[in-house]
C-alpha cells in the first residue's frame, strides 16, 4: 500500500502547521459504507446459442453469441500501409475478419470490391483517393461503405490523417488495424474489431433486458433522450489551438444504446460549450436557429419517431471551481434549443457532471477476502459510496463500474447539479451503473457512462 507509506513517510502527525491549528490526521484509512449494484442482463440476437447473458466481475465475451442488430457490407476495400506485411498475408487476415464478422451475426462480403492495395504512409491522401475512385468506377457510382487500413504499429500522424480525410474528405467508414495484430491473429481481436464494425455500420451489439420489456425507471416511462458532452483542450503550451467540444446523444429509444455525435472546435481552452444552441442570421431566411443539442434532439425525433419527453446530460470533465457556471450556461443552452423546435417545448433536464480526474480512491476492508474484490485485487464492478466522503447537502456519488486490470481502479464522481425529473439516488446510480455495460466497443463495463465516454 504506497498509500499509507507516504501517509507515514510524510508524518502529518509531526507537522507543526497542522499542530498549530489543532489539527490530527490519522494513518489510518476512512472506513466509508459501500453497497456493490448487480450486473444488468444483456440482450443478444435470438439466432445465437446464447440469447441473454449475466456479465461476470464486469465482463462477458461474444462466444455462441450474435449481435442484436447486425450491419450490413456489401462493397469494401483494403489499404495496406504496412511494408512489412506482404498481400498474402493482408488478404489472409482480410479473411478472417469478414468470416468473424460473418460468426457475429454480420451481413459480410467474403470479397472486396478490389485487390487489396498497398501503399506509402507519406502517400496518404493519395492512396486513400486512388481507392476510392477506382471502387466507385467499378460500383459504378454506388458508394464503398467500408475501408480497412493495416497501419505500422508505430505509426506517427498517420492513423489521424486517415480518419481525418475519410471522415471529412470522402465520407468513408473506416476501421484500421495494427501490423501486430495482423501477424498475430487472435480470436479475441477479431471479436472485438468486428462490435467496432458492426457499430460503425449502423447495428447495434446488445441492449440492456430491462430496456426491452420497460423496466428502467425514468427512461422507459416516456421517450428519454440521454446526452453525453465533453470538451478536450489543446496540451500546455499550445497557445492557439482551439478546444474541440463534442456532443453526443441516444438514437434510440427505449434502448438507449446507439449514439450519434458531433463535434465542434471553439475558443482556446474555453470549458463552457459554445454551439449547443446558436442563432445567426441569414441575408435569405432572416433569423436562423441551430447548434448540437437542436441538431440532436432532430435526429432523435427522426429516428423514433418521437419527441424526447425527458432528457439526462452528462457533462465529462468540468472541474469544481466551475460547476454552476456551466450549468448556468448550458441548461440555459438546452432549454433554448427545445424551445426553439416548439414555443412550448420544455422537457424536464437532469444535468450530472461525471469526473475521473480526483485523488479519491477506494479499497475493499479485508484484504483476505477475495470474494470482495475483482481479480486485480480492486474492489467489484458496481461499487457505490453515497455517504461520508460525498457532499453533505449535494446529491453526488462515487462509482467503480469497471472491473480493474492495474494499479488501483479510479472511481468516476457523478455529480447531479440539477434534477427536473426526481430521480432518487438508488435510481441514478443504477442507471449509471446500467449504462456502463451498454459501452458499444468491448465486452467489459467501463469506468465512466458511455456517452460521456464517446464524447
């Protein structure tokens, strides 16, 4: 425990400043209460062996399992960055990625639209135009839907490059994959790439069973929208680049497993979103209303069918300090967005800001017993503590939903600065700790609530 070693080494108890104010600290660790919340059931596709599966300890895996909604590809191609990686190979890995697509519950084309293609990291931009083009040459005019990309393991600016011209260039999904794993072919790695596929193509990997027959309490009620927001700034030093905010939202309802997003740059290192709600104006059309919170809400009501009547915003990465001016700023944002769809359009907003970055950590009590802890030696997936270490009037909470690999698992700190819609602390954690095993990339629960998590 290096924790109670520098606790020892540093001798509070001696410090004379401490002394001074009558202050004891003890050596000892706070003993807090924790409760741990189960693990949700997880629906599967009714044409795999397995329909419905319990996450053990914050994990479960793909075997004798099919997705619930499998994507579709019909025209894809591969690019191979890789010079170490001969075509033999890349066609031979190409092949067993499609056939595990295929084994998840996939629509998969065995062959691509075209020879695999190898090509220059410094030719990027090319390559990835040359394939395009001659692909839509030879689909005569229908679209490529998927691109592999075998990347060098270290591969420098060249895996942002490709995203960045297929997402903003030419409108292409991409997936890439390391040389490393291309050598080294395992079961596990192709399971997992082919969830990131299947999601990236618009299906869907598993929805929560409470979900699909109406269990969860305030989102299965009424159609419930749930955002996730968060804002990356540029490291220290960059004294230009702008702070690129990102907003994200459910897409379906009462599942809430599929998510659409956008991003947005904005002033350098400003916290506050700017473009959740924007008005400008139009020489054509006068007075023009939009930002990502109105353009969301839209996507939501076209994909359902309804109008969320209920929206939860999880904002990631606001520090203390500036809590109610972001909640002033933005749940001010979200209310101009619904009102701007419909004069009286006001559904109630529960606002909770989810952080990773605090120095509290947690440790199970009897460090004999392994039934209470994961393999690790971390406490278990779904621990909560309330009480004692939160807040004493505000309603926040800690939560460990991951099962931890090293070191010591850091718990997320949810905090509900505002709450129109009454939820009790029992309720919000557990939905909190539901969301976690929704995460869309990996069969484990995660350690903040996936929309937080893709933003």
């Amino acid at each position: 425990m290096d924790i109670l070693q520098t606790v020892h080494q540093n001798g509070y108890d001696q410090d004379p400043y401490a002394k001074e104010f009558g202050i004891n600290i003890s050596e000892k660790l706070t003993s807090v209460e924790a409760r741990v919340l189960p693990a949700p059931w997880l629906k599967y596709h009714d044409a795999g062996k397995e329909k419905e599966c319990l996450p053990q300890v914050g994990q479960w895996n793909m075997v004798n399992k099919k997705v619930i909604n499998g994507g579709k590809v019909s025209h894809w191609a591969c690019i191979n960055f890789s010079r170490s990686v001969q075509e033999t190979t890349a066609r031979g890995f190409c092949q067993e990625l499609a056939q595990m697509c295929q084994i998840s519950g996939m629509e998969f084309n065995s062959e691509p639209v075209l020879p695999i293609y190898s090509a220059r990291p410094d030719q990027v931009a090319k390559a990835l135009k040359h394939v395009y083009n001659v692909a839509l040459h030879k689909l005569k005019g229908k679209e490529l839907e998927l691109l592999l990309a075998i990347l060098p393991d270290n591969n420098g600016a060249l895996y942002g490059d490709i995203k960045r011209i297929c997402e903003t260039d030419l409108g292409l999904i991409s997936q890439c994959c390391l040389t490393k794993h291309v050598f080294k072919i395992s079961k596990q790695y192709l399971a997992n790439v082919s969830l990131k596929i299947n999601v990236k193509m618009g299906g869907r990997n598993t929805v929560l069973v409470d979900a699909l027959s109406w269990r969860i309490p305030l989102v299965s009620d009424i159609p419930t929208i749930i955002f996730g927001a968060d804002v990356t700034h540029p490291e220290t030093g960059e004294d230009s680049s702008p702070s690129i905010a990102a907003v994200v939202a459910s897409q379906d309802w009462p599942e809430v497993t599929k998510y659409a997003g956008l991003v947005c740059a904005q002033a350098h290192r400003q916290e506050l979103i700017q473009d959740l709600y924007k008005t400008w104006h139009d020489p054509q059309r006068g007075t023009v209303t939009g930002g990502m919170v109105r353009e969301l809400l839209i996507s939501f009501r076209k994909a359902t069918g309804q109008k969320p009547q209920r929206i939860i915003f999880y904002r990631d990465g606001v520090s203390e300090g500036q809590f109610y001016q972001v909640l002033l700023y933005e749940l001010d944002a979200i209310r101009k967005a619904c009102a701007s769809l419909e004069p009286n359009y006001q559904p109630p907003v529960t606002f909770v800001v989810v952080q990773k970055r605090h120095h509290t950590r947690l440790f199970a009590n009897n460090h004999k017993d392994r039934s209470s802890m994961d393999k690790s030696g971390n406490i278990l997936p779904g621990t909560v503590v309330d009480s004692k270490i939160c807040h004493p009037t505000e309603f926040d909470f800690y939560l460990c939903s991951h099962a931890g690999i090293q070191g010591t698992s850091r718990p997320a700190h949810y905090h509900v600065l505002w709450d129109e819609n009454n939820f009790s602390a029992d309720e919000m954690q557990t939905l909190t700790n539901n969301l976690c095993y929704t995460y869309a990339r990996c069969t484990r629960s995660v350690s903040v609530v996936p929309p937080a998590y893709y933003a």
